[in-house]
C-alpha cells in the first residue's frame, strides 16, 4: 500500500545514519517483543505478510515518532487482539479476563533453535508456469494498492531485466489480507540505477529485486 512506511526514495527524509557497533537490541524489552512475535506467530492464526501489513496500518504521525520495535509491539499486539488470542481488556489491564483457561504454547523453547534456522518458508514446491525467463526485459506495473505489496514505490512502471528464477513463493499481496497463498514465480531482476534515480546516478550502479509474476508485464 502506498504510506509512510514505504519510504525508500522519498526526498527530504534526511540521510541514513549508521550506528557504529550498533548492538543486536538496544534495550531487554527489545529482545522480549522479538520473542513475543515469534511465539505469538507459531499459534498459525496469521501469515509474516499480514505481520508486515499490519505495521503498515500504524498512523503515519506514530510510525515515524515509534522505534523499529514499538512498530513490531504495536503489531503483535493488534494481531492478538484481532485473532481471538487475547481481549482489548486483557491487554489494557495486563490481567486474564475472570474463568479463561490457559493455553498450551504452541512453540517451546527446545524447538526454538530448529525455528529459528529454518523460518518460516514461503517456498512452495508447486507446478506453476514461469511467465517470464532469465535475460527477457520487463516493466514492473504501475500499481497503487490499497491492501500490502512488496513492490516499491520508486520500481514502479521501471523497466528491468530477469536475472534469474527463485522458484514458487506464496504471494504476499493475497497472503496478508487472508486471500489465499496465490503461489507464483518470484524473479530477481536488475534495474539499472539510472532506470530508478535519473541522470544524477551513477551509470555503473544497478538494483536487485525480488519481484513476483503479478508485479511484472513483458516489456
């Protein structure tokens, strides 16, 4: 969708300021909302994408003033409360409403290692047609969704060339609004920096996307 969460591009933003020897988390809490969301997520009741989407629903003025990890709390919490998990009660009052029993988690801390390599794969192995092949030019679809994407604002009606084939991937755009997995083909493709930015790139750059069948048109 197009929000202030898409940023990449977007002028006046100021300079991306590296944090030298940055550690892993900044704060414990930070390590806890981590954990929060990972074992929150082994319940099944809602998909990475709808996750993402989810920060993406955050108002524009508290998304910028939030944190990389209040955006996640923020998430996790409104995910609970929309899956049945947990009331808006519960979570304003930190106390389990009167006569609820409590549940099994479903990810314990032994499996954690094991979940942690693996993630939670998107990969289908599935017998989908490729629309498109290493080295044919292509031209990324001028969309402006009002539901989550993960084409880029600034890829948009650009034209590129397919590097090469990921494989079958469930579809993002259909996955976080509970629309079913629409598994297709996901593709890197190059775009040449000039193609993006204009003149004032460099001609030598070029930008790497991983990009699904329904972004992308033969050019």
């Amino acid at each position: 969708m197009n929000g202030i969460h898409d940023m990449g591009g977007m002028q006046d933003m100021g300079s991306v300021v590296r944090e030298e020897n940055e550690p892993v988390f900044h704060a414990p809490w930070e390590g806890r909302v981590l954990a929060m969301s990972l074992a929150t997520a082994a319940w099944r009741k809602w998909s990475l994408d709808a996750f993402r989407h989810q920060m993406e629903l955050i108002p524009p003025s508290e998304y910028l003033r939030m944190s990389y990890y209040e955006k996640w709390f923020t998430a996790v919490t409104e995910r609970l409360v929309e899956s049945g998990l947990v009331t808006r009660a519960e979570v304003e009052t930190s106390k389990p409403a009167p006569g609820t029993s409590k549940a099994v988690p479903p990810l314990t801390a032994a499996q954690v290692p094991s979940m942690l390599r693996t993630g939670a794969l998107a990969r289908r192995d599935l017998a989908v047609s490729p629309r498109f092949h290493a080295g044919q030019p292509v031209r990324t679809r001028n969309i402006n969704p009002t539901g989550h994407t993960r084409l880029p604002r600034y890829a948009r009606d650009k034209q590129g060339t397919v590097e090469r084939d990921h494989g079958v991937y469930v579809f993002p755009d259909s996955a976080a609004d509970s629309l079913g997995e629409n598994p297709q083909h996901v593709y890197s493709v190059r775009f040449a920096a000039r193609e993006l930015w204009g003149d004032q790139a460099s001609p030598r750059d070029a930008v790497y996307l991983d990009l699904w069948d329904e972004y992308l048109d033969a050019a």
